[in-house]
C-alpha cells in the first residue's frame, strides 16, 4: 500500500481507500451461519432498486417532473425494505450479537473496511455490515465480510476499549461494489476541495 495526497491511500489493486463518517451495523455471524446468510444476501439484493432509484434523481435534476411519483413508490419500497432488514437484525428471530455504529469514522474502500469496535475479534471472524452510505440519494449496502486484521486496544472517547477493526469483503455484488467506489470517489473529491480550501486560507493569512 502506498500514501497518496494527504488523507487518502492507494491499494496494489487500484482501489483508493477514503476516510469518511458512515452508519454502519455490524453483527457477529457464527462460522456454520455464513453460507445462509451469503444466499439471503444474494436472494435479497438491492442493487436493481439502487439503479433506478439513481436514474430517477438523474431525471429530477434535469427537469423532468413525470418521475416524481416513480421515485416516492421506490422510496416506499426501499425504505419498507429497511425496515424488514432491522427487524431482522433486532434478534427476534434468532440470537444476533451485533453492534450499530452511528457516525463512526471508517476507513473505506472498494475492497473493504475499517473501523473502530468495543469488542475484540480475531482474524478470520466473519461479519454481515450494513453500511449506510451518505451519497445522493444514501445508499444501502449488506454484504459479508471477514477480519483480516485487529490492532491492539486502544482507549475511546467514553474510555471503554476500543480496537481498530479491518475487514475484507466477502461475495460483494458487483452492483454494492460499484456503490462503494461511488462513495470512495466523491469522499475523494471532498478531500480535495477541504484541503484546497486549507490552502487558500493559509495564503491569505501569510500574505
């Protein structure tokens, strides 16, 4: 791996990894349920929902006013989707040890994830993430994933442990794949334009 500009870094194999803030839900999968829960995940993917829904902004934003009852219908949809995902993940059906992270700050990329937990995992654990995406329209994306590696604790803002968590991911549909670089690339963009503005400023404080 190597450092690129200032807050961003480059993998061997193309993806730029970002830092960015994400709501995220992280839950703990035991070995014998991985199979299971790659073919829900599978069965249930959104990447078609996502395509459209991207289209149908596309056409907003140029004017055109046929789509707007598309849209909301799509909204509806996803968002009934959403909720069946959390009442999934709420542990009624079967026991879930799982975390939900709201505004944590990841380090991301078209290949995996990092990110702070309480709870000490060890390498080759498998995880099912949620990852709430903030782009526009946000996107939603589950996948698996696995911990190719644990750093050691450290102490967080309320003083419990906390250990920086990285995680490869597993099986990702091309369609959440691509979601992601999305992500990576206007985070990327972000960068850019925070430390330009940095710059300017400094100039006009020295000058």
């Amino acid at each position: 791996m190597e450092r690129g500009v200032k807050g961003l870094l480059v993998e061997r194999r193309n993806y730029v990894r970002v830092e960015g803030t994400l709501a995220l839900h992280m839950e703990i999968l035991d070995p014998s349920e991985v199979p299971q829960q790659a073919r829900e995940i599978s069965s249930s993917s959104d990447d078609r929902s996502a395509a459209l829904l991207r289209s149908y902004v596309k056409r907003a934003e140029s004017g055109d006013a046929n789509v707007q009852a598309a849209m909301i219908k799509l909204l509806v949809s996803i968002d009934h989707k959403l909720d069946m995902l959390l009442e999934q993940n709420s542990g009624q059906k079967r026991k879930v040890d799982s975390v939900l992270l709201k505004n944590t700050r990841a380090n991301v990329s078209g290949s995996g994830i990092r990110f702070p937990v309480t709870k000490a995992l060890a390498c080759g654990d498998s995880v099912k993430l949620t990852l709430l995406l903030p782009l526009s329209p946000p996107s939603k994306i589950v996948t698996l994933a696995r911990v190719v590696r644990v750093e050691d604790a450290k102490p967080g803002a309320d003083g419990a442990k906390v250990y920086d968590t990285a995680f490869q991911f597993i099986g990702m549909s091309q369609g959440a794949r691509e979601e992601v670089i999305r992500y990576v690339t206007q985070r990327q963009r972000e960068v850019f334009r925070e430390q330009a503005h940095r710059r300017r400023r400094d100039e006009r404080r020295g000058g």
